[in-house]
C-alpha cells in the first residue's frame, strides 16, 4: 500500500452550508486523509472584522462530526501558516475565496522546504451559499441555539 496523501483544509465554517460540504468533499478527494483546521475565534474577528456566531470550539465539534473529515483542529494564534508546518501536507486546499494567495503559500513551502500542491477549490453556488450572505437572511431575533448547522 502506498504513502498516505495527507490533505490540509483551512476555514471558518461558523454557517455550515452546502458550499463548505462541497467545499470539504473536494478537498478529500484530493487525497486518503483530511485534516481541516478550523480558524481560531480572534483570528476570524481581525480577518473577517466580526466574531463568528459560533465559538472555535463548537466549530471544531461540528467539522470533527462529518464522516469524511479525517481529523479537526484549531488554527494557530499567532500565524494562520503554522499547521503547514506541524502536518507537512501533501495537498493544501484553498476555498475559492480565501483571502491567502496561491503563491504566498508556494513562498512560504519553499522556504520551509515542504513539496505540497496548494488547490484552490471552486465555489459552489457562491450567490446562495455564502456564509456572509446566510447571515444577512438570518433573524436578528434568532437565537444562535437555533441556527442551522
């Protein structure tokens, strides 16, 4: 049997829609084994500019709990860039609106020497399936307790 591909996502997901399924399918099918690292809550606050509606730790509990996510884990503090470094993928997959270019991911591999392809995944339905365009459609009134996953 050959050497395990290991694949590393990275996002947000505080809105679990469609668009992240898709988003994460295609990641996994770039190789045997996914990993997604979930953004850290002040991390998404100063990239983003507002808190996620759900906690890192809620995030990371919903994305641990698909069948075809491998592993979950929380996101560096201090540099987004840093998990690269711990699993040494194979595959970095990019959502398509990630805000990290391609090639500033290709700089910071070579400089570490890791030889991983970097993905950018294309949207699925971005009109609909956005989470910042889900938010907009969501109920002040609602209670986050009875949000959608």
């Amino acid at each position: 049997m050959g050497k395990e591909k290991l694949v590393l996502a990275f996002g947000c997901f505080d809105i679990l829609h469609p668009g992240h399924l898709y988003y994460l399918k295609k990641a996994k099918a770039l190789g045997s084994k996914l990993i997604v690292v979930i953004a850290r809550d002040e991390n998404a606050l100063k990239e983003k500019g507002y808190r996620p509606l759900k906690d890192e730790k809620q995030r990371l509990a919903i994305i641990n709990a698909l069948r075809f996510v491998d592993k979950a884990v929380l996101g560096s503090k201090r540099d987004k860039l840093e998990m690269i470094l711990k699993y040494r993928p194979d595959v970095i997959a990019l959502g398509y609106d990630h805000k990290v270019s391609k090639q500033t991911i290709k700089r910071f591999l070579k400089q570490h020497n890791i030889d991983a392809k970097v993905v950018r995944i294309k949207a699925y339905n971005a009109k609909k399936y956005k989470s910042s365009i889900i938010k907009k459609r969501i109920p002040l009134d609602l209670g986050i307790d009875e949000v959608f996953v």
